[in-house]
C-alpha cells in the first residue's frame, strides 16, 4: 500500500509524503521508523471527544 501511495504521490508531482500515527501506537511508530519514515513533530488533537497526541512523519518519494 505504501508503494502504491509513493507512485501515486510521484504521479503528482510531489516529492514528499506525511502522515500520523497516534503516539501511544509504539508497534506502528517503530514499522514507520524501520521502513524510512522521519519523525517531523507531535500535534495535539481529537479522535471525536478524546484528546490525542499524534506524531507527524514524513518520507521522500
């Protein structure tokens, strides 16, 4: 899926792709870290009425 989304992102024009990943989700910040994703920052926000931290990663494609 990642592949999929770097070609699509690379089809656009783009250079580079984000995403986030809630920071209590250590077995998903640990596949992002190994596969190449950068740590780019931590951004307070909701999931409905629960107050959530997420961390910001980022990749070249």
């Amino acid at each position: 899926m990642i592949d999929a989304a770097r070609k699509w992102t690379k089809e656009q024009n783009q250079n580079l792709m984000h995403l986030y990943v809630l920071d209590a989700n250590a077995p998903a910040i640990a596949f992002y870290e190994r596969n190449g994703w950068r740590f780019a920052g931590i951004e307070a926000g909701y999931i409905d009425a629960t107050p959530v931290i997420d961390r910001r990663y980022v990749i070249d494609v």
